[in-house]
C-alpha cells in the first residue's frame, strides 16, 4: 500500500497553521540562543511536537530534540533535520520582532528552519492515518561551531532511530517559492588556520600572507547586484566557473614585533585543501620567525545525493511548479554546513530554500548583518517538505 500523501491534503493542513508557524518564527526570533545554549528554543519545540502526538526524546547531543512520528501502518523510516541556534552578532533589521538579545541574532535563518520543522512534523501528524512508516525529525544544536551534528551522532541518534535517509533544507537568497537541489554537490567544507609573526618584518610579511591567502580566492564577494546576479547564474551553469571554487577570507592584526594572520577558507572539491595547505606551509617556512597552526583536519564538504536530490527535483516541480526548481554547484555565501556529517552516514540531501524578495528589501543571504527573509517561504517548505518525505516513505516502502 502507497502511503504517499495527496498533496493537496498536505496544502491544506499546511494553510490552516501557517499564520501560527510565522509566529512561531518570530517568538524565536526575538529570542535568538547561540550555539550550545538553545534551552528555551528546544523546550519551545519539544512542547510543540508533544501536543501534536509525537514521541519526543530532549537533550539529545546537548540541547537536541528528536520526535518521532508514526504513521498508522509499518513502513521505512525517513528523517529531517533542522538547526535551531543563532549567530553570535547582533543585526540590522530593527522591526517588531527584531532580537532583544545583544550580540545574539538570527542572522542565519536557522528561525525559519526550526518553525519549518515543527511545521512538518504538525502537518504530517495530522495526516498520520494515512502514512505507513516513520518520520524522525532531528532537531539539531550547534550548527555555527560545527559542533551539534557531531555530538547528536555521537549520542546514537542514527542508531535508536534508524532511518534510512535524511533531509534538510537551508534558507538563501533565491526568490521566494522557488527552491534549489546539489546534485552531487553541496557545501564546501572548510580549513581554519592562524600564523605567528615575530621579529621586526612581522607587519610586512604578515601584509604578504595575507595578500597570498586572499590570492587563493577564485570568487569574492559580489560588490553590486549585477555581480550578484552574475554569481547566481554561474552557479547554475554545468562546467561554469563554479565547478570548481575557492573562497578565502584573511584579517592581520600587528604591533611592533608581532603579527597574526587568522584565516579560513572554503574550497570545492575537497582536495584543494591539501594544496593549499603545501603552499602555505612553504610559503611560512621561508620566513625567519613564522609559524602556522591549523584547526584540526579540514571540516567535511556537504554532499547530496546525486540521484536522491534528482528525485526531490522531479516531486518539487510537481508541487511548486516547474520553473521553482533550480539545479546547482553550491549555495552562496558557500557556508560550511556540518549536515555534511549526516550525510557521510545516510543517505540525502540538502535543498535551498529561497526566501529572498529583493524589491521588498529581503535580502536572504545568510550571516549579513541585514538578513531578513520572506515569511511565506515557510509554508513553502512545511508543503515541499511534508509531501516529499511522505513520496519516499512511498519510495522506499
Ligand atoms: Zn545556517
């Protein structure tokens, strides 16, 4: 038996609860947690799932919450992620619901993504008689230190779970109701390091690193909207310029004697970081009184599943409309994502869900200072979302 849902099922429960998710976005924005501290906000969901049915299990790798949703029959078992925490920087936008937290905002979106989640889980518990099978919504800590995927896989989510693929969605600056899939690609992974200048040359050569580090960059920061533009459209272009990328970013602080170059930098594919790390190091060890130091191992690129996200491109054209959905390389600003852990270990994807209105000054590009998303995208991806893990519930049954 088929328990793919009726979109048109899905369309409605999701209109009736709409204006209370887009409340729910803004209590959140309001009170936005960092990394490692989302107690109110995973209560807030926790509370939420519970009143909708769910088997909800809290502290999960931190402050995660894991809900369980059964449908009325056996099946497969589907997951979906979403990340609840805020950047640690205070923003622009100055309206009703901007953050009474100082220093604290919800500059990445991950506000719009919680209330999606509670979104799906609320709409597919109301049409649990129909579903055979589970859904298994993770709703993860930690994103902006990396941290959080980490330590809910740690934990053994996967494995008291069990699910046999898993989905996430992030915000960006696409119009709103459209929706992109990666193919085969994703996010780049990312590669921290700091050098220590000593000696009277410290400023110059930390000058020199520096201009080497951003020399490394095959893409900046678009400087206008004809840029930006541009940007988006080389990174729908197969074999474009964006094939292949690097995007670094270097800041040099020096008195006297002393210098430091902190950096990071952003690299698809993944094996570019090896490279770049031989120069580096060539280049430090050619000074007199030079030392590198890196954060670890490179972090993981995020990549989808070629033939899951074609699928997901093949059902979303279906619901949103053929033109809504977009194929490409990556998602600007290239942000690490560590969703990549979860998919080193299931199958999946990660869709881009545009929430940009550019007319209506909504810029949708996560972490700049004046982030601010188009609300209607939440209904968007609650209707995207819940049918598209309901067809591979049917999928894999
Ligand atoms: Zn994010």
């Amino acid at each position: 038996m088929s328990s793919e849902l009726d979109q048109s099922a899905i369309d409605e429960v999701a209109a009736r609860i709409d204006g209370e998710l887009v409340g729910l976005r803004r209590a959140l924005h309001r009170c936005p947690e960092l990394a490692g501290g989302e107690r109110r906000t995973a209560a807030l969901v926790a509370e939420r799932l519970r009143a909708a049915g769910l088997a909800v299990t809290t502290g999960v790798g931190g402050h995660g919450v894991v809900a369980v949703l059964s449908g009325a029959g056996p099946g497969p078992t589907v997951a979906y992620r979403a990340d609840m925490d805020a950047v640690d920087e205070d923003e622009q936008y100055a309206g009703e619901f901007a953050s009474q937290v100082p220093g604290a905002a919800h500059l990445c979106g991950h506000d719009l993504h919680t209330a999606i989640g509670v979104g799906i889980a609320e709409v597919l518990a109301q049409l649990r008689e129909r579903l055979n099978g589970k859904v298994v919504l993770l709703f993860q800590p930690a994103e902006e230190t990396l941290a959080g995927a980490r330590a809910m896989l740690e934990d053994g989510v996967l494995e008291r779970t069990a699910p046999q693929e898993i989905y996430a969605l992030h915000c960006g600056p696409l119009p709103v109701g459209t929706l992109a899939v990666m193919p085969g690609t994703g996010l780049p992974g990312q590669d921290r390091f700091r050098i220590e200048l000593s000696g009277s040359a410290a400023g110059d050569a930390g000058k020199r690193l520096t201009d080497l580090i951003d020399g490394f960059s095959t893409i900046r920061h678009p400087q206008s909207p004809g840029e930006f533009q541009q940007l988006l459209e080389d990174l729908r272009t197969p074999d474009g310029p964006l094939e292949r990328f690097v995007f670094a970013r270097s800041q040099l602080t020096w008195t006297d004697e002393r210098a430091e170059v902190r950096a990071w930098l952003r690299a698809w594919p993944d094996s570019r970081y090896a490279e770049i790390r031989d120069e580096l190091r060539s280049a430090v060890d050619a000074l007199p009184d030079a030392r590198i130091t890196f954060q670890g191992p490179p972090f993981p690129a995020m990549v989808c599943s070629p033939e899951l996200s074609e699928a997901a491109a093949a059902h979303l054209r279906g619901v949103l409309g053929a033109h809504a959905v977009m194929v490409q390389h990556a998602a600007f600003p290239f942000n690490g994502e560590d969703f990549a852990l979860f998919l080193q270990r299931l199958p999946g994807a990660m869709f881009i869900l545009g929430v940009a209105d550019p007319e209506a000054g909504l810029n949708g590009i996560p972490h700049s200072p004046d982030f601010a998303a188009d609300e209607t995208a939440i209904g968007v991806g609650v209707r995207s979302m819940a049918g598209f893990l309901s067809s591979r519930l049917a999928a894999l049954a």
